[in-house]
C-alpha cells in the first residue's frame, strides 16, 4: 500500500527531506548541507546542481536507515526558497550559479525600471515592489551583464522547479512562486506577456504557470537511480517555502497567519481577497484562490545560528557535557536577562533588509553596549531584535488593514520555548506552535496528497495532519518593556539610515 508522502524542502543552508503518514505523522527525515557564495558585496548565490546532488543523498540516505520500501510512496511534493533565477540550456544544463533571496546585485537594474517602465505600472500588475531581491531584475541583470547566459537559456526556475525538473523532465513554474516576476498578474495567476515586451524580457524563457498541488510528472528511470526512489511515483509542481510552511502550520483560511522562524523571518497572513502594499510582499497561496500578505525578513533564525558559530564555543562544550545541543544552552543563557535586555538592542540587518523597508545598504547593528554587558545579553537581544522585525512587519500590515490575530508558528526557531515567547510577548499576541521543525516539508506533502488524491481537498488534509502542540500568551507586563525597546528599535534605523548609505 502507497501510505507515505514525501516532502523536500530546498532551505538556504540545507536541503530537509520528510516521509509522512497520511495523518502527518513523521515517518523519516534526513537532510543535507550545501554552500552559499558570497564573491562580491551585496551577492549572494548558489549551485542548484548542489542543491539537486544534496536531495539525492538525503533521500538516498533516508531511505536505507530507516528500511523504507520506495514503492510505499504516494506522491511527492517539493517547496523551495524564494526569488531564484536559474538558467537553463535546452538539455537542463545550469548556465549560472543562481543569486538567492539575499542578493542585491540589481540595484541598478531597478532603478533603470523605475525610470522607464516606471514602478507603480509594475506594481499594479504584479502586487510587489520593485526591489533587486525578486526574480525579475536578476534575470535583466544576466542580460545585462552575462549576455551569453542571457541568450542560451531555454527556461528560467525556481528553486522547487528545478528540484521538480530533475526528478520529472518536467519544466513548470508554480502559481505560489509567480509573485518574483513582475510580468506576473497575480490577480489572474498568469504572465502578462505585453509587459515581458516592455521589460525587454523573452516570455519564451519563463515556463508554464500550473497550480501547485497539480501532478506534473512522474520520477524518471535517471532520477530513481540516482535518489533511489520509485520510478514512475507522481510528482506534483509545489511552491514557496513559505507558502508551503503556512500550509503545513494549517493556514488555509482567511485571516490565519503563520509566523515563520526559518533561516529568514516573518509572517503569512492568509487572505481571501487580493490587497497589496509596497512595504510587504504579495504572493499566491500554494491553496487555490488565496493570498498570503507577508513579510519577509534577512533576520530569522539564521541570526541566532551565525552567532552560535561565531561566539558560542562554551555553549558547545557545556552541551557535550550536559548531553544537550547549543541552541538549548543558549536558551537557558538568555533566560537569565530580563526583557529588553538591559537596554541591549540589536537591529537584525545580516545582509540589507526586506520589508517592511527595502534596504539593501542596512546593517545589523548592537546598540547599548557597556561593560556589564554579557554573552548572554547578545543572545537575549538577537532574539528580540528577530521580533521586533517580526512586530514591524505585522504593523504594517495592520495600517493596510489587513490584521492578524492568532500567530501559528513554524521553522527551527519555533523550537525555542523562549523565543517563542519573546515573540508573543513583543507582538502581544497569540502565538500556537505545530509541528515547527517539519511544518515546510510538511506543507510540500499535503500538496502531494491532494494532487494524488489521497485527500480530497484542503481542509481535510489539514485536519488530518496539522495538530497544535503548545502555546504562549502574551505577558503584560514584558509587552509594556517591549513597547518601549521597539521605540528605540524604530528609531535607532531612522538615525543611522544615512550612515549606512555613506
């Protein structure tokens, strides 16, 4: 009997792959490392071939330690980081290492676009700003600068597609993913191709937009050999990761709000009705006829793994000893600091910063520090800076009218008791925790489950699967503390913006 649906999950620092039971319970999981290249200020890459080589291994891996009989998979399903571009010929070879999320090389190009096409032109269409990080700019930036890339590419993928291209043949692009391109109407959830003219863009390269709980294909004889998979088990087209992990945090309706701990931060909130900002970002829902208003962060838990590398080697030790993990004796550090931090305040701009202020120039930044100050108190302030991000973003989103309540939280942050609870604490709101580490992959295999048929729509799915684990209320008295800290939060990026532009 097919009883398991696999989810893989492409992360900026890992690929996770998952197998799980039709009521979501985690059959096995594995994962594997891969580099992101940094070779000038402001780039930020990947080799999609490392991604696909990883995937392969983690599969492969997963398969033989936990015994499991490849055939015993129903369907697979595949979400992936955000705003790649990644060019391919017309035999699937990659033309170029890939710029990610966190890349900021056209800058130019989209100042030039402001001037010609003009932005609000774009905005109306597509629901986004027009910032450097999306899709769009950085294939005119191959156009521009890699010319012979620019015109041997057959297709542009996402970061999902072209997971889902190697295991399938297949050439798609999902609907949860369109919102990178600013030729995409996300209103329609199709390519507007008079736009692709004026943006000086070859429609031909974009692939098929399909939805994202669609078969698209089945595993091929290659691809089974190389991930040790099944040939011939269906293969769906996917979505965000983000979109995925809200799905997998049991986000279908509107007015639930995931909020995201991954190696980037921010929050979903699901919409029924199409309504953009300039500060956040627009996407489709990986569920058919939904929005997801975000916001999308550089700060995440990706803050809290680079200082663990940098700063934290007693933790490591005293974890080996105590039989723990860092994480959890970085926790037990940072409980011992009051809110607030004693007047430590860290402004998470690892790599510019996304909404809601689109500044690829920001810096992350520690204000406060004196001699009483421990490695303690930086741990405590990376967290709340986290949620002050997370705060902002929500606010935003409340001036636009577009309010969350009930905060269902996912990604290795989630893990945290203690962050968690700084979170609910500076958003003074709700927040339940799900299944946080595997709510993304997770997401990935209901939309397998649906696309096969083993659920016959959404919200069975979700009932089926999704199932709170605990949860934090606000604390009064923390909140008040916060409210203050995130007035010199705000103020501290007004103050120093210039600064961070000379």
């Amino acid at each position: 009997m097919k009883h398991l649906l696999l989810g893989i999950d492409i992360g900026t620092s890992a690929c996770k792959v998952a197998l799980f039971t039709h009521n979501g319970e985690v059959a096995a999981q594995g994962s594997g490392d891969y580099k992101v290249y940094y070779p000038q200020q402001g780039w930020a890459e990947q080799n999609p071939e490392e991604w696909w080589q990883a995937v392969c291994n983690a599969i492969r891996t997963m398969l033989a330690e936990n015994s499991i009989d490849p055939s015993a998979i129903a369907g697979i399903g595949i979400d992936g980081q955000s705003w790649s571009a990644i060019p391919i010929d017309a035999n699937g070879n990659v033309l170029y290492n890939t710029p990610i999320w966190m890349d900021t090389r056209a800058a130019d190009i989209c100042e030039e676009l402001k001037a010609t096409v003009g932005e609000e032109k774009l905005f109306a269409l597509c629901g986004n700003p027009l910032q450097p990080s999306y899709t769009l700019p950085k294939i005119l930036w191959y156009k521009k600068h890699q010319p012979e890339v620019y015109n041997n590419t057959y297709k542009i993928l996402q970061s999902n597609s072209f997971i889902a291209y190697r295991l399938t043949g297949a050439i798609t692009q999902d609907v949860s993913q369109g919102y990178g391109l600013h030729c995409f109407d996300m209103r329609n959830g199709c390519w507007n191709l008079d736009i692709c003219n004026e943006l000086g863009i070859d429609a031909a390269m974009l692939p098929e937009i399909v939805p994202c709980h669609q078969v698209i294909g089945s595993v091929t004889q290659q691809a089974a050999l190389a991930t040790g998979l099944a040939e011939g088990t269906p293969v769906v087209a996917g979505g965000l990761d983000a979109a995925c992990g809200t799905l997998g945090a049991g986000v279908i309706h509107a007015g639930e709000t995931q909020e995201q701990g991954g190696q980037a931060g921010g929050m979903s909130i699901c919409m029924g009705t199409y309504h953009a900002d300039k500060r956040l970002i627009l996407g489709c829902h990986v569920v058919p006829n939904l929005w997801l208003l975000q916001g999308g962060t550089v700060g995440g838990g990706g803050v809290v793994r680079w200082f663990e590398q940098e700063f934290c080697a007693e933790e490591r030790n005293v974890s080996s000893i105590n039989h723990t993990n860092s994480f959890y004796e970085m926790d037990q550090a940072a409980s011992s600091i009051p809110a607030g931090s004693d007047g430590l305040v860290f402004l998470p701009y690892m790599a510019g910063e996304r909404s809601p202020i689109w500044d690829s120039k920001a810096k992350g930044v520690y204000y406060g520090i004196d001699f009483a100050k421990t490695r303690a108190h930086f741990i405590r302030a990376s967290m709340e800076g986290v949620a002050f991000s997370l705060k902002h973003n929500l606010d935003i989103a409340e001036s636009a009218g577009v309010r969350a309540d009930v905060l269902r939280a996912m990604g290795g942050a989630a893990n945290s008791r203690l962050w968690t609870q700084i979170k609910a604490d500076v958003t003074n709101k709700k927040i339940v925790v799900p299944s946080s580490d595997t709510a993304t992959t997770l997401g990935a295999a209901i939309l397998a489950g649906v696309g096969t048929g083993i659920y016959k729509n959404f919200d069975e799915a979700v009932s089926k699967t999704v199932a709170v684990k605990r949860e934090h209320l606000p604390n009064p008295q923390n909140h008040a503390i916060y409210q203050k800290v995130y007035k010199t939060y705000l103020a501290l990026y007004e103050k120093l913006k210039d600064i961070m532009h000379q």
